[in-house]
C-alpha cells in the first residue's frame, strides 16, 4: 500500500513494525536528512525504567512494559507538527489507544520484511529477544508476525525492507510526499 501525502514538511513521521525491520535505523537517517528530532520510543522507555527493554520484559512482564510504551506514545505529542521522526516498538500497535494517537502525531510507517529476513538479522546464538524466547524463535516470527497483521493493516504507509538497505527504505518514504 502507497499512499501519497501532500507537505512532508507539516508532518511528524512514525515508522512502526515488527522487529529489525529496520525502524531505528531507518528514523535516525530520516531525522538527519530532514534535520528533525529523532526519538525512538524504546529507548525513552527504557531511559524511564532504568533498564534495557530485555531486562524489563524479564522483570516486570509484557503488560508493565505496554504500559511505559503508551506513556511514551503520549510524550510524542508534544512536538510540534514537521519536527519529529520517532521509531516505535513493533508491539506498539496493539493498543487501540495507541493506533489512534500514533495517527494524530503523523502518518504511521509500517516497515515490513519477510519472516526469514528477520530471523536473519536477529538470530545470534546464546541472545534472544523477550518475545522469541523459545525452541523455535523462526515459528514465533511468523506467530507473532500472524497475529499482529490486523494491526499493521491500519499503518498509512508500507515499506518492505526485505534486501534493502537503509536509504533505500528512507528514499522509498519520501517518495511518499509531494
């Protein structure tokens, strides 16, 4: 899906989906060619806590860590329209509070990549991320990937980074802007 929008200049952008698609990565090249602000929402979160999101899910679970990323949600209102670039948790859409502020901040930018792409650029041996703890992180890729389509189907924008490099996916973006 491909959207065009009219003054890339009066929007705040927020890039969404799941894990090493490529979201921070992305905001942070975005932010500097557009010279905005970047904020990754995890890392807000994680300057809140006093603790690495990883640490956070073994703690305080994944309710406790939903409930910081809704409140870092909110903080992205505070900036004024055309000065933002934010990378968001690929978990963030599942709270409809959250899609809905998401949408009043700016248009939402799902980057998606295949399930094999993504076990690709995560899987190290001996580290696993909170939520493909298990015997078989590549299943619960495409579990997870399953249940969250309903909620990335609402984002403005997609973007596949399947083989991309990352100015490939920020040139992709702004070709979404007139």
């Amino acid at each position: 899906m491909k959207m065009v929008f009219k003054n890339i200049n009066k929007n705040n952008l927020v890039l969404t989906g799941f894990m090493a698609t490529g979201k921070t990565k992305v905001a942070q090249i975005l932010a500097e060619w557009l010279d905005r602000n970047f904020i990754d929402t995890d890392r807000l979160i994680e300057e809140a806590v006093g603790l690495s999101v990883p640490d956070i899910f073994e703690k305080y679970g994944e309710t406790y860590f939903r409930d910081r990323e809704s409140e870092a949600v909110e903080k992205l209102l505070s900036y004024k329209p055309g000065s933002l670039v934010a990378a968001t948790g690929g978990g963030v859409v599942l709270r409809e509070k959250n899609r809905i502020l998401l949408k009043m901040i700016g248009p939402v930018i799902l980057l998606k990549a295949t399930p094999e792409e993504i076990y690709r650029r995560i899987y190290e041996p001996g580290r696993q991320r909170p939520l493909l703890k298990g015997p078989d992180p590549a299943q619960r890729i495409k579990n997870l990937l399953e249940q969250r389509e309903y909620y990335y189907r609402h984002c403005d924008i997609e973007i596949d980074t399947t083989a991309k490099t990352p100015r490939q996916v920020v040139s992709e973006i702004l070709s979404c802007f007139i």
